[in-house]
C-alpha cells in the first residue's frame, strides 16, 4: 500500500450534509402549527354558525338605502350580564344612513346610562332633549342625534364607537362620561391591584371578532370585566379601593388616554368636540364605601370611632355645630372617610353654611372608596384634554358647576338626579339647554341667523316629550325596587313613597287617558319623534286599539325603516287585529333584517 493510499484511509469518511431548508422548515412547521390549528378551528366555528360579528355598526339595506346600524353583540361583549336585564334593548343604539341628507347635521353622544337616561327611560334622555331644544330654536335645520351611550360600560367600550362613528361624517361629538371608570369593563372594580395593561385591553378589543376567542370567553372566566349574571350580585361583586390607590391611578391614566383617542378621532372626522364634566348627587346621596388609610393606627381607631359615633348622636339631636365639633376632631386623625366627609356636609347645609358644605360633599365623593360617581379629579382631566385643543373644534363644557345653579341650595341634590348620577328630567333639562347654547355657537352662520333667541322652558318640553304625570308616576315606581338595591336610606326612599302617593291621587283612575292626551298633544307639537310614537304605541296596544298602534308603528317606520322595535310592534298590532298574512309579512321583514332578533 503506497504512503498516499495509506494517508486517504485514515482519513474521516466524507459526512452528507442535509439540505439546509429541510431543517428550517421543520422548525417553521413546528412554530406555525398552533396558528394552523387555530384556524382551522376558527373555520370550524364559522361554517358551523357560531358566534357573530362585534364591529360597533353591521350595514342593512332596505328599499335600495344602506345603513349603518348598531350591533347589540358590540355592547354585549363588554358584559357578562345580558344587556336586556338593565334596559330596553329596544332603546339602545342607533341606524345611521350611509348616504348623508343634504343640510344634515349629526351629532353623536358617547357616555354611559346617564348620557342615555336609563335610568329610568330613555325617551327623556339627552338625546330626545337635545333634538326638541334644536328643533325649535332652529327650526330650518336638520338634526340628526344619535346616541352611542349604554349602561354599564365606560371610556374603553367608548373610544371603539367613537371612532367608528367618525366615518359617518359627523358634525359634532358630545362626550359626557366617567361614572363607571371603576366599575365597568377594566376597571379596578374586576381586576388586580394594577389591572390590565392597556396592551392586554387593546388585544381583548381587537381579537375580539374571532369566533376562537369568542368560544374562549364564553368558555372561560372572563377577566377585568363585570361578572354578575344578576343585579343583586352587582353591588356584592364590586371590590373596594381607596381613591389614592395604583389601581384608581392607573384607571385615571386610561380614562385620560381614551378621552384623548375620543378627541382625536372626531378632530380628524371634521367634527367639533364638547367634552363635559359630568355632575352627580351631592347633596342627597351618601358615599357607597368609606375606608381608613392603609395600616391605620388601632388607637387612633378607637379615637375616630368614638368622635364619629358622638358627631353622629349630636346631629340627631339636631345639635349641628356640636356635631361639627366632633367631626372636626374625628378629621384631624382622619378626614379621608367618605362617610364622615358627608355628614360634615349635612350639618354645614342644615346651619346655612352653603359653599363649606360644597366642599365637604365634594370631598365625600371624591373619597369614595366604590367610586361610582366621576370624581374632581377625572372631571380636571376632561377639562385637560379639551384644552389640548384645536380651540376651534374642542370646547369643555363645565356641567358639574352649571347643573348646582338649577338646584337648591345651590348643590347637586334629588331634584336633578333620582339617585346618584342619573338625571331626573329637571336634570336633563338643564344639562341640555347648557349644551344646546354651546351647539349654538358652533352652527353654520346661516343657521345661527334664523336662530330662535329664547330656549323653549322646562314645561314646554315637558309637553312636546309627553312627560304627564302617568309617565312620572311610572318612573317613580320602576326606581324604587333599584333604590333599595344601591341601600339608599329609607328617608330617601319615604320621600319617593310620598312622591308616588301624590302622582296616584293626582292621576286617579284615568292615568291611561291622562298619558294618551299627553301623546297626542306631543305629536302635535314636535311631529313624529322615535320615543313618542312608540310609547304611545305601546300604550294603544294595552287598551286594546291595535289599529292606533300600527298606524303609530308605521309612522316610525317612514323615518327609520330599519328600526326592529317599530316593526315588531307592527306585527304585535297586526295580530292583534287578526291580520295574520300581514303580520307574517313584515315579520319576515324582521327576521331577515335582524336574524337574530327575538320576534
């Protein structure tokens, strides 16, 4: 064997390399597979029918139109409750025409139930209020309110229909919002002691479409949003936090941040901005929660406890100034106590100091540790924001310091709120001819020309809604079983009791007549608004005039075909009235419009 034979046999054996894409498609294999197995199962659930669209508006065409309609499941995303439970769905959400009329001018409302007005009815809400004020003092124009507001949600859920209502040409936006920062979707009320990221927010929001992560969240605990399935686990349900806590803080820096998305996305559409500060009960609703400071002394304790409980017997004597003494005391160890903050409050009002009460009630709120009401601070970050500007097309409206000027004394009280932020119909009153003089300076010149200079008054508007004292008594009676829930004080709820008692004796046994004229003078006056022909529509099905009702119902549905209550209170009156093969008719109509409507 030569050397050279030799040296090639020792050698290593030649080693046969693998192609270099085998092993990196192996490795992306292996890392697509999940997104594969999702999608397959996405496709799965798709074909199968489960689940539905939660983009804030689905189109409907009806009689060659296009419109843009709210989507119940966007709102029902955001709770575990049906939405059904805590208002009329029939009243909530809106259907905007794709092709906007000529001379229109829209305006849309973002806020929660006391921009809607549920509690207790919306037909007496912002909106309605709103279009009865314009339509009179400037009557050449065509107003078109639309309200995005609902129950339970906040600036989170907000945000989504602003900027999706930013596509429909909008005029103006009006932003009357804060109430449920705590307590709905995200909020501290649900979630850890720093909540959700706003990255996981933004992804829950985003993904939401995908029928996968609609089956995971039907499936699965639903993190950081509300849980009780019925009113009575609500209140149980909600955890307490002091006001100065990381999660108020952090929910603080998320309401800032929307209000600014909300802001921005109506400057870009064109639209001017009012952002409100938003007013509450002061003067007649205690605190939900009080709670001393974090590692609180237990001698000191004992100190407070016994000042307060001395403050407490003294005030019931109607000893006032004594009272105040120990409060005064019980306030040097600890005046963060909500409780203590309002009954300061109480007894400042009932010695006729007007503004030390102001204050002490504001501080009540302010340190409410179940923080259900929009607190100073939220209310210097609406003022914040609007002051980013553009000054020509963001305004800030102060409705917590106009509202106190309709009430008495001078503070927030029962006569503009039923109960701790919702308004009473004084309360809308006021509120929408503060911002009705507000539109009014930002109208088209020639509008602003033919203006009307004086606003219509309360009683007025109380005539052209059909507010009698039937729908009054109404309301009164629906809100009691609630006030009693929220563990109002029984001298609230006596003041409501002698309420009703007056509407009854006043109503006497014609309530049904009384509200039927009421109707049909409101018709008379303010042509063929949604929430007066349906009431009134309702009302002639219960007394039997089926005829009445559907003529009502079609009258609805002239100016918004595709509003589903109007056309199911046609089929009720149709069959009502023996009028099967057109009942079956238009309730095809429904169905294939709304599918999943109940008809």
């Amino acid at each position: 064997m030569s050397a050279l034979e030799t040296e090639e046999s020792l050698r290593d054996p030649p080693v046969r390399k693998r192609p270099w894409g085998i092993g990196a498609g192996v490795f992306l294999l292996l890392a697509l597979s999940p997104f594969v197995a999702v999608g397959i199962f996405e496709g799965i659930l798709r074909m199968a029918g489960y689940g539905h669209s939660v983009r804030f508006f689905v189109e409907k065409e009806f009689g060659g139109q296009i419109y843009h309609v709210t989507n119940p499941a966007f709102y029902q995303q955001f709770m575990a409750m049906p939405v059904g439970k805590i208002m009329n769905l029939d009243d909530l959400g809106f259907r905007v025409p794709a092709t906007k009329a000529a001379g229109a001018y829209r305006i849309f409302i973002f806020g929660e139930s006391a921009a809607l007005g549920c509690t207790p009815d919306a037909a007496y809400g912002l909106a309605p209020m709103l279009e009865v004020i314009l339509g009179d003092r400037f009557s050449a124009m065509r107003f078109e309110v639309y309200n995005a507001s609902c129950p339970a949600l906040n600036s989170h859920v907000m945000r989504l229909a602003a900027e999706a209502c930013a596509d429909l040409e909008p005029d103006l936006f009006i932003v009357y919002m804060g109430n449920n920062e705590y307590s709905g979707p995200f909020g501290p009320a649900w979630g850890s002691d720093r909540g959700a990221s706003p990255a996981a927010i933004r992804a829950w929001m985003a993904f939401g479409g995908l029928r996968t992560v609609q089956w995971l969240r039907n499936m699965l605990w639903r993190p950081w949003l509300p849980r009780a399935q019925e009113a009575g686990e609500y209140l149980k349900a909600l955890r307490r936090c002091r006001p100065d806590s990381l999660p108020c803080q952090a929910m603080r820096d998320r309401f800032r941040e929307n209000l600014d998305a909300i802001r921005e996305a109506g400057v870009k559409a064109g639209a001017t901005v009012l952002l409100c500060s938003v007013g509450s009960n002061l003067r007649d609703w205690r605190p939900f929660a009080s709670m001393h400071p974090p590692g609180w002394d237990k001698t000191k304790s004992e100190r407070w406890d016994a000042l307060f409980r001395k403050g407490r017997a003294r005030q019931e004597t109607g000893a006032y100034d004594q009272a105040i003494e120990a409060y005064r005391q019980a306030a040097a160890l600890d005046d963060s106590y909500a409780e203590l903050q309002y009954w300061m409050g109480v007894c400042c009002l009932r010695l006729g100091m007007r503004d030390k009460a102001m204050k002490h009630f504001r501080m009540a709120r302010d340190y409410d540790c179940l923080p259900m009401r929009t607190d100073s601070e939220q209310n210097r970050i609406v003022a914040a924001t609007a002051a980013r500007g553009p000054s020509d097309r963001v305004q800030f409206v102060d409705l917590e310091a106009i509202l106190p000027e309709h009430g008495e004394f001078g503070i927030a009280g029962n006569d503009l709120f039923w109960d701790f932020v919702h308004f009473t119909f004084s309360g809308t009153y006021a509120a929408a001819a503060a911002l009705s003089d507000r539109i009014a300076a930002v109208l088209p010149e020639p509008a602003r020309a033919q203006a009307v200079s004086a606003l219509i008054d309360q009683s007025e508007c109380e005539r052209r809604m059909a507010f009698t004292p039937p729908v009054r008594l109404r309301h009164v009676q629906e809100l009691l079983p609630a006030f009693r829930f929220w563990g109002v004080d029984e001298a609230y709820v006596s003041g409501l009791l002698r309420q009703a008692s007056e509407l009854e004796k006043q109503v006497g046994a014609n309530g049904a007549d009384i509200e039927e004229e009421g109707y049909r003078q409101a018709l008379s006056l303010n042509g063929n608004g949604y929430y007066v022909l349906s009431r009134y529509a309702r009302l002639l099905l219960e007394k039997g005039d089926a005829a009445g009702a559907a003529e009502m119902a079609r009258k609805i549905l002239e100016n918004d075909p595709v509003r589903p209550a109007a056309r199911k209170i046609l089929v009720d009156a149709m069959e009502k009235a023996g009028q099967q093969t057109e009942a079956l008719r238009e309730r095809r109509i429904l169905q294939e419009l709304f599918p999943d409507e109940e008809s």
